[in-house]
C-alpha cells in the first residue's frame, strides 16, 4: 500500500462515519420503511440491522428515532445492539424531558456505577513496573503470603504508622 492509498481509506472512513448519522436521519424524516412494508423504524431496524453494534452516540439517534415512532423501551433494547434496558429507559427519561440525542448519549449511563454498601470491603488498584511487582511477589514470598494479603499487610502498617517512603 502506498501513501496515496493509505489516505484514500482514511478519507474513506471519515466520510462514511460521517454520513451514517446524516443516513438515519433522513430514513426517519423521509419514513424510508414503509414503502419497505415495515409498521415502524424499530420493525424495520430490528430485521435489517439489529446486529450492528453502534457508537453510544449513535445508538441514542437510534433509540430517539424508536421514541419518535411509540416504540417502548423495552422493545428498543431490544431491536439496537450494544443497548439494554437500563441504558435505554435512561434515554427514554431525557427524551421525555426535550434533551437531544447527543446531550443524552452523554449524560446517560448503560451501566450505573454501584456505591459500596456501608461497611462493606473496598478495592485499591495501583500500577507497578514490572521490577516493583517482581519484588514485592518475591517480598510476599519470603512472607510465605499470598500476594494479596501481603499488600493488604503493608497497607495496614503503613496507614497505622502514617509514614511511608516514597
């Protein structure tokens, strides 16, 4: 592949991500499903494209679409892949309230971040090179600890202690 090749899919690329958003815009607005036989955009998406997995941002132009036509929520998660059901009652509720696609795409959730409940035990994750790591396998090693509860030990020594070596 040459230089002008390389530029020619990029260029390709981009207008095609580009258009697709302009492409389902002007199925809906033009009812491009019925003369296809399709009752609603959501009967027509789920048979023809319900395997396509969609940016979040286009999955919200989507689902809107699905609102626009009475489509439930349920029925949309359904029909978009990548979606569920949480993600899509999110979209239903800042469709319901005038938010546009794009806004909602960006504030919505698929997944709602979980608080511990009180008291319950907490995570830390760090990131160690690879030497560090080393050492501190052959530490806990030495220890004759597992790796997890010779961190969890330092931890604890070093929170009760309050002082550290950095």
């Amino acid at each position: 592949m040459n230089k002008q090749q390389a530029e020619t899919l990029w260029a390709n690329l981009r207008s095609n991500l580009l258009a697709a958003e302009d492409n389902i815009r002007q199925i809906i607005a033009t009812r491009a499903w019925e003369p296809l036989g399709y009752e609603s955009f959501a009967e027509c998406w789920q048979e023809r494209l319900s395997d396509v997995k969609l940016s979040k941002e286009l999955r919200a132009v989507v689902v809107y679409a699905m609102f626009e036509d009475d489509t439930t929520p349920v029925d949309a998660a359904r029909a978009v892949a990548g979606t569920g059901v949480v993600e899509v009652r999110s979209l239903h509720s800042a469709w319901s309230q005038g938010m546009g696609a794009h806004d909602a795409a960006f504030v919505t959730r698929s997944k709602p971040k979980a608080r511990p409940t009180a008291g319950a035990p907490r995570t830390v994750a760090t990131t160690l090179q690879e030497h560090e790591y080393e050492e501190l396998r052959a530490a806990a090693a030495e220890a004759d600890a597992s790796l997890s509860e010779y961190v969890r030990a330092c931890v604890l020594q070093v929170t009760a202690s309050r002082t550290w070596a950095a």
